[in-house]
C-alpha cells in the first residue's frame, strides 16, 4: 500500500514493495503470463508475507498485552500513592460541591 502526499512523502509498506518487486520477477521470468506469474508468485513470495505479518502481530499483540498490565498494574499500585502523597485539591473541591448540593454521598447514607 501506497500512501503519498503530492511529491513530497511516501509511505511504502515493505511487504507490498516485496510483492510487486517479486510480481515484476515472475512476469518476465514467464514471458508476461499474469496466471502463471500469479500462480508461482502466491506459492513462493505470497507464503512468506502472510506468515511474516503474522509474526509481528503476534509480537505485537504480545507487546500490547504486556503493556495493558503494567498500566492495570500501576493504576493499582501507584496511582493511590500518587493520590495519598500529593493530595490533590480538585478532590476536596468536588466533595464541597457535592455537600453543598445535596448530593454528597456521606449524605445519602444519613
């Protein structure tokens, strides 16, 4: 896939730079022949891009496994320390406004 912005930047994917350097291979290799061409384009070269990308997702999906529970992990551990440590004002300010309101929970169990 392509993307370009006039002349300026391009964005080539290299998987599909390898396809159409192998599709150009295959076609002159078979005299212009775009079955034959395709046929052993998709059983060499075609093989070796899906099975690639696969691998990097999976890695991937790994990585962002990986990173999901150290912030789940974080926001259990550090997020209340960070609370306790710095105290935060915008915390008392909406438990006034809230008494001030009526609608403070310490109130609704009253």
């Amino acid at each position: 896939m392509a993307i370009s912005c006039g002349n300026r930047c391009r964005f080539w994917n290299l998987s599909d730079v390898q396809l159409m350097s192998r599709m150009q291979e295959e076609m002159y290799e078979n005299g212009n022949n775009y079955d034959v061409a395709l046929n052993n384009f998709l059983l060499t070269t075609g093989n070796a891009i899906l099975f690639s990308g696969i691998k990097f997702q999976s890695r991937m999906s790994a990585l962002i496994g990986l990173i999901l529970f150290i912030k789940m992990f974080l926001a259990i551990t550090l997020q209340p320390l960070v609370i306790h440590y710095f105290k935060p004002k915008f915390l008392l300010a909406t438990i006034k406004l809230n008494q001030i309101v009526g609608n403070s929970p310490a109130l609704a169990t009253k």
